[in-house]
C-alpha cells in the first residue's frame, strides 16, 4: 500500500479502471481514492469530488493527461498547498510498482512515478533478420 494518498482520476473510466486493475493485481489499496471525471461533470464538481476526498496529509494526483481537466483541477489545489503533487500521463506498471515501495517524501514518490514510466514503456519488435530457434514463450503472464 502506498504511503501517500494517491488520488487517481482521469478522462471517462480512467480512474475505474485504473482501479480494478489495481485490486486484481495488487489487492485493495486502502491509501488510493479513484475519481472518474465522467461525462456531464463540470470542473467544479470535479473539484468538489477531489476536496472531499482529501484530507491535511500529504497527497499524490495520478492524472491521466497534462492540461487536461482532472490534470488543470488537480493543479490548482497544488497550488494552493505545499503537500501536494501532481503527476500526468503515468502508467499502471509505475503506479503498480510504487505500491510496494517507501518513500522518503512525496516529491520522491512523484518523481519515481514518472521515472517507472520512462522506463516501462516499449515496442514490441519481431526480428526478422536474427536467427533464433527459441521462440518466445508467451504462456506466463501477471
């Protein structure tokens, strides 16, 4: 369980889905709040959602795009506080992954996110030119 509170929220389903994803892989995450930003909510009742949702301790914002909604919400409530941080366009393995860490600060925490993602992201190539007799095995998976 993550040692912040990580709100995630994002565009649609985002947060939700984010969510179960979560919870299959890694159990139910009492520390992390997910805030859908559905059709027909206007910005203050996002805003509203995420106030209630917050409390005086250190929080983390996982949003799902820079400059979008939740992203532009988020940040006007970091602007108003030292304790807390926004993140954007992160990913399930880095947020999957500081789970299960333990954070000096929060800024570390928030600067590890982003680094998880820098380095989870790749393109999967087949290598035509190389001769390989040992297909990949893609029985095993999380």
């Amino acid at each position: 369980m993550p040692q912040y509170k990580t709100i995630v929220t994002g565009h649609g389903k985002f947060a939700s889905g984010f969510q179960g994803a979560i919870k299959l892989l890694a159990g139910k995450q009492l520390n992390m709040k997910f805030i859908d930003f559905e059709d027909g909510m206007s910005e203050v009742d996002l805003r509203e959602k995420f106030l209630k949702s917050m409390d005086d301790e250190p929080t983390l914002f996982f949003t799902d795009l820079t400059g979008g909604t939740p992203y532009k919400e988020a940040a006007k409530i970091a602007y108003e506080s030292s304790n807390i941080l926004v993140v954007a366009g992160c990913n399930l393995a880095s947020l999957l992954e500081t789970t299960f860490n333990n954070y000096k600060s929060l800024k570390d925490y928030a600067n590890d996110l982003v680094s998880i993602t820098k380095q989870s992201a790749e393109l999967f190539e087949i290598d035509t030119d190389e001769d390989d007799s040992t297909p990949e095995n893609f029985d095993d998976g999380i």
